[in-house]
C-alpha cells in the first residue's frame, strides 16, 4: 500500500464523519446563508477541530466565497479543502543535518510515545540512518523493557539504565555511545509527567543542558506525542508541554482508530506547531510524513 493510501485509510473515520456530515449540509441548503454557515461550523465543532478553529475556518469560507462570487452549494468541499491546505501550509520533515542529530521525545503514558519512537526508528533506519535509541525514561521500568522491544524489532543500539536513574544521565551516556559509533540520529524517550509541570520542567531542562552541552553546533529536535482520539485534549496537552519546553513538531498517533483526525487543525491554528507525522495503524512501517495535502483529500472529499 502506498504512502497516500495508507493516510487515506487511516481517516477513514475522519472521512466519514466530516465528509458525510458536511455533504448533508450541502444538500440541504439551496442557497449560502446565514443558517447554512451555523449548520456548517456546528459540524465543524462536533469533529473535534475546536470553536476557535471552526469560526475561522467558516470565516475564511466566507472570504473565499465573497472573492470567488461563488453561490453553489456544491462548490464549498472544494473550497473547504483549499482552506485547510493554507491553514496547515507547507509540510516539514525533521531537521537531521548534522552528524549526530539529536530527537527528544515526550508526551504523556498511554499516547504512544515508546511505539512511535520505534517506528521512527525503522523508518530512519529505512533510510540509510544509524540509529542509537536513549532509554531516559527511567521511572517505568515498563518503559525501558518496551523500548528494548522496539529497537530489537527496528535492529537498532539502545542505551538503558537501572530504574530512577536520573535521566539525563542516561541521555549523557547515550550521546557518548552515538559518537563513539558515529551514529546519525540519537533519539531519546522521556517520562510524561505532566500532572507534576514543575517536575516535568526541571527533568526537560536538566536534559536539554546536557544536550547543549554535549552536542553544541547539532540539529536539535522535541516532538511531542498525542493520541488524536482524546481529541481536544490533545490541544490541552500541547498547550501544558509547549508552556515548559519548545516543541518543534508533533507525532499524531491512533489516527486510524478515531474520527477526530480534524484536531490536527486545532493544533495548527491555536499553536503553530507543525505536525511531522501521523501514526495510521499498529505496524511498524505505520508511522507516515505528514502531507497537508494528503490530510485534507483524506477528510473532505472533493466531488
């Protein structure tokens, strides 16, 4: 299966309800008014994409059609399919131009974190990368055991401690491993604490120092992991982690599993932060780039 179908398939769910939901509206209304907008925004705000989000992006509709001089129904998907191409702009990879590059990875238990590092992992790996894996998330002992999994699948180096070691050491060791093997790409776990912010930030600050540190003139990247089935929850998580450190993308997982796929616009519209990939099933080639453009065909079906 290709790149674009497995995004294509993997919302689905998304597909169905924001597709079918706004297809209703649109044969349901002969003309664009007033009601039409409020049915539209309420279908908006039921996928998950926010009251702020749906309010602009209805604003943005009524600009497009006030340029276009358009009063067909049937012309508003395509319209609407344009607007969240421009709301989520060009795509963005990850910055991997220096040798060791560094990749932190947090986001709270449960979202998927260890299993989306393990497919960045293989991708990487994929692509001619040397990886070596950080275990820095050393309260769960779950966690380290998971992580070991993952790059035995992925075939690649992990560093690991005993339980309650303090993080950042274990970050120090796995940097000196990746120069001592000449690796390409470091890429560390972290513990989710968010419930303890103070805790969380100390933790993200004593690492990144360690990291400024060690690896002064590298590509630095911090990805935050969210599980898009909480829907506007993701939003709040990102808003609590992005309070305490500088994320420079997002790894949306379980896509395929829910249809509030259209919370990657609430991110993009309340945080500016790109999405660089999106998890689309359990396998461990399931973890996808992410395409503006793929997203929107995949959520709003253009006749």
């Amino acid at each position: 299966m290709g790149l674009f179908s497995k995004i294509k398939q993997g919302l689905t769910k998304t597909k169905e309800n924001l597709t079918n939901s706004i297809t209703t509206v649109i044969n349901s209304f002969t003309k664009i008014d007033e009601d039409f907008f409020e049915e539209l925004e309420e279908i908006l705000v039921m996928a998950d994409i926010g009251m702020e989000t749906s309010n602009y992006i209805c604003e943005q509709l009524r600009s497009k059609i006030k340029q276009t001089g358009t009063t067909e129904t049937t012309e508003i998907k395509k319209l609407l399919n344009e607007i969240i191409v421009e709301m989520l702009g060009d795509s963005q990879r990850l910055n991997l131009s220096t040798t060791p590059s560094m990749v932190l990875v947090i986001g709270v238990n449960g979202v998927g974190k260890t299993t989306s590092i393990g497919k960045l992992s293989m991708l990487l790996k994929s692509q001619g990368k040397k990886v070596v894996l950080g275990a820095a998330d050393t309260f769960r002992a779950a966690a380290i055991e998971q992580l070991g999994e993952w790059a035995n699948r992925a075939q690649v180096d992990m560093v690991k401690s005993v339980d309650g070691t303090d993080p950042a050491s274990v970050v120090f060791d796995t940097i000196s491993s990746a120069k001592a093997k000449k690796a390409d790409v470091i890429i560390c776990d972290t513990a989710g604490r968010l419930h303890n912010k103070k805790n969380l930030m100390d933790e993200l600050a004593k690492i990144n120092r360690v990291i400024n540190r060690e690896l002064p003139d590298s590509s630095m990247e911090t990805l935050l992991v969210l599980d898009a089935s909480t829907g506007q929850n993701a939003v709040n998580q990102a808003k609590e982690f992005n309070s305490v450190t500088d994320i420079t993308g997002i790894i949306l997982t379980k896509l395929d599993g829910t249809a509030k796929g259209g919370i990657i616009l609430s991110i993009q519209k309340q945080l500016g932060i790109p999405v660089k990939f999106v998890g689309v099933g359990e396998g461990i080639d399931d973890l996808m780039p992410f395409d503006a453009k793929e997203f929107a065909d995949g959520i709003i079906e253009v006749d």
